[in-house]
C-alpha cells in the first residue's frame, strides 16, 4: 500500500491580490526514508503575511516559491518514523515545512523545541516567531522605555496584540490601530485605552495626532501605508521605528509615502528587523513569555482553520482582515 500525503502547491504568481487559483491541493507518495532521513506528520502551521513577498519573483531574505513545488512556512509536528539516531518516533519538531501533511527530510531541516510549553501550537504564535518578533521589535530596536508613548499598527493582528501587551508590561503609553469594531473591542480587553478604528477614519494622521498631542516616541509597523506616513508625521524628534511588516503594500505594484522626508528631518531612525536574527535568544524569550502567561500578563487569540484543504482560505483572510491573532490551520 502507498504512503500518501497532500500539499498545497503554488500555480501561478498573482497580479496584485493572491486569488484561490494561485493554489492547488495535490496528492503525493511519500519515498521510503532514506539514511539520515526523518517522516514528520504536521499537526499544525503557520499562516503568515510575509509569505506574500515570496510569491514574487524575486530574491529577499527568502528565496521565492516556485511555481509547481509545494510552499512552504513554519509548521509544527510529530515524527512517526525515523532513520536518523537524533530523533525518535513520537517527538515533537519545528521546521519550515509547512503546507504539507506528511513530509520526509532530512534531519537537519528539523529542530526540537528547547524549551517546553502547554499546548504546541504557541511554538507557531505567541511563544514562536510571532512573539518573539513582537518582543524582539519592543526591546531591541525600538529600546522602549517607560513612560513613552508607542503607536502599533494591525494591533489586533498575530504580532500586533502580543506587542501591545509587551509595551504595556514595558511601561509605555500604547495607541493601537485596527479595523472594525470587534478588533477594537478585542483591544480594549487587553487593556489598550487609545484605539483607533481605522475604517471609521477619515484622516488616520489627524487621528493619531489628537490621540498624541505631544507626539509618539516609538513606532511598531505592521502595515506601512498611510499608517506609516500617520506615525511620521507624529513622530517626536529622534523617535525609533520598528519595521516589522508593510501589509498594505504586499499586493501593490507601486507604493509610496508623502511624510518620508520627515525621517530626515525629525532625524528617526527606521529599522527593519527579521527575528531569524535573533534565534540564538529564542529560548530566554520563551520562557519569559511563559512566565507572562502564568501570571496573566499575557493572553492570546488564534484564528483557527482545518484541513490542508482550508490552507489557502486562511491565507487570503489574512489580507481581508478576518483574523484576530495567530491566523493558523489545524492538520491533525
């Protein structure tokens, strides 16, 4: 009997918005393992923004997806059989190789986790890249400190609502942006007191002005756009950006911003960051970030889809905003 498994495949490059037909559900024989080889059965993965950026034809941080290979993303799983002395049937494992069922590979595109937590899905969202990048964005390069006052948008997002709750616990006066009334009201329970509902407001620069009188010290961007060019028109002089995600930028093929010569001006440092960077402090954060949900400091929402079959679907909300929190999809 064949060992099968689904993917999902990628078919062709969208053209501004990604559709359903930029995807397809394949079925797959899995090879007998080979030496050094591990057989992982994903139990769940991790659906991103950023993965839009790889549907471009072109090289960044991370390679491109091809055309007729099965993507690929941050999953977690279980080995169920293994060729490789490092890892045994029943282990829990990370990788990037998500958007697939079962996979073989190689021992070293596997890892397992250093650090435990309660339930293994966190490993994708708020104790994984997610909430690392959030904590990583806060503490290392924006410096934020006590008593500043920081603007974060797509604050109800994955990244977005760890980071409002870290500023907090940080000492930081917190203005958050999202869309829609439940984001908001999902905001306001995890303490944040100045919310703007973007798609009730006109002018997001005036909004952010009446709600910062004095101006922002700290930008956490998770959009880019005119939430962007909000935060530097606001910006008090020397105040630090981090540029975690461009969102509103992802299915354009043109962008630009009116407020850019006020970095110069205001003399603001913007930096991007990519928390691959900082993997080597992964584990301490981890275990911060435990202790914080022990204690109640931090809480967490996921958005949850099942099958593989629902992977593209949650892809394609991530942009039409019908996520709070972790967008993820439940495999097994």
């Amino acid at each position: 009997m064949k060992d099968l498994s689904r993917e999902v495949r990628f078919v062709s490059r969208p053209n501004g918005a990604s559709t359903h037909s930029n995807f397809e559900i394949a079925e797959v024989e899995l090879q007998p393992l080979g030496s050094g080889e591990v057989r992982v059965r994903n139990t769940w993965m991790s659906v991103d923004p950023y993965m839009r950026g790889r549907m471009r034809d072109y090289e960044s941080y991370l390679p491109p997806f091809q055309i007729g290979k099965a993507l690929e993303g941050a999953a977690v799983g279980e080995v169920v059989e293994s060729n490789d002395p490092g890892f045994a049937t029943g282990d829990t494992v990370l990788s990037m190789m998500g958007w697939r069922e079962v996979f073989n590979a190689p021992a070293a595109a596997l890892r397992k986790p250093e650090v435990e937590v309660s339930s293994p899905e966190m490993y994708l969202g708020v104790c994984g890249n997610t909430g690392h990048t959030a904590y990583i964005g806060l503490a290392d390069v924006i410096k934020l400190q006590p008593g500043q006052v920081i603007f974060i948008s797509a604050a109800a997002g994955a990244v977005g609502s760890i980071a409002c709750q870290i500023a907090k616990l940080m000492g930081a006066t917190v203005i958050a942006s999202a869309g829609g009334a439940e984001k908001c009201a999902y905001l306001k329970q995890l303490g944040v007191e100045k919310i703007i509902d973007y798609k009730k407001t006109e002018n997001l620069s005036q909004a952010l002005a009446e709600l910062a009188p004095s101006g922002i010290d700290a930008y956490f961007d998770n959009v880019g756009g005119d939430h962007l060019d909000a935060a530097l028109a606001s910006a008090k002089t020397f105040a630090r950006f981090a540029l975690c995600g461009m969102t509103s930028g992802y299915n354009e093929t043109v962008s630009g911003l009116s407020n850019l010569l006020m970095a110069i001006e205001k003399r603001l440092l913007l930096q991007g960051f990519f928390v691959p960077d900082h993997f080597s402090r992964q584990a301490e954060f981890i275990e911060k970030m435990n202790r914080w949900i022990r204690n109640g400091d931090v809480t967490y929402r996921e958005t949850v889809e099942v099958g593989i079959e629902r992977a593209p679907a949650a892809f394609l909300k991530l942009f039409s905003g019908e996520n709070i929190g972790k967008m993820l999809v439940k495999l097994a």
